[in-house]
C-alpha cells in the first residue's frame, strides 16, 4: 500500500460558496475549522445551494480575523459581516437535519438576497 499525500485544503466558508484553498487547516470535532460554519436559509429554514442556484458558485467568503466574512461576488460590492452575536436565532433545515444558528446582521441578509435574488438569511452554526 502507498502513502497517502495531501496536495491541498479546501473548505466552502459559506456552504453554497466558491472554496477557499489553505496552506493549513485547524481540525475540529465536526471537521476542518471555519469549513460550512456559515449557510444561506430561505424563508422556510432550509439550506440554499449550489444545486438550486448554480449562479452562487463564483460568490467567494473568506474568513476575517475573529471568524467573521468579507464577501464578494461578480457586480456586488465586498461587505465585511461580523460574527453574530447570540440573539437571533433560527432553525436551519440541511438535509432533514434540524440545526439552531445565529441570524447573521441586516446587511448581510440585504446582501446574499441580492445576490440570490431572492430573500435568504445568512446564519452561522
């Protein structure tokens, strides 16, 4: 049997997301650190993704100081979304799986349903 190599580390810091390649990567119980912490829900809770609007692949999230976002897409000027503070709180649906996370600020939700065209939330887990 042969060694394994690693070639490279991606993650998706906004599920749904373009990835973001890393020299290293911190491991977590749940996976790789800052990798889908962060997901756009529609009105009914449930994850929005590439599979229903391919058009978010070229949106890029990198991850800020403090584990926050600066995101940028293709005609969109780049917002800078701070880590939300508890409060806020919604259910998100990803996959059938019922998950509690905190509602990402007023301009971040303006921003991603721009974005999508329609209204979505940003909410990190």
């Amino acid at each position: 049997m042969g060694t394994a190599e690693l070639r490279s580390i991606h993650i998706h810091p906004v599920k749904a997301f373009r990835p973001v390649g890393l020299r290293e990567a911190e491991v977590e119980p749940w996976g790789l650190a800052g990798d889908r912490r962060w997901v756009l829900i529609d009105d009914g809770g449930k994850v929005v993704t590439q599979r229903q609007r391919p058009h978010l692949a070229p949106a890029v999230a990198e991850l800020t100081p403090g584990g926050g976002l600066r995101l940028s897409a293709p005609g969109h000027e780049p917002l800078t979304v701070p880590v939300p503070v508890p409060g806020t709180t919604v259910t998100v649906d990803i996959f059938g799986g019922k998950v509690e996370a905190v509602a990402a600020d007023d301009a971040a939700h303006a921003w991603c349903s721009a974005l999508v065209g329609a209204e979505v939330r940003l909410a990190h887990m």
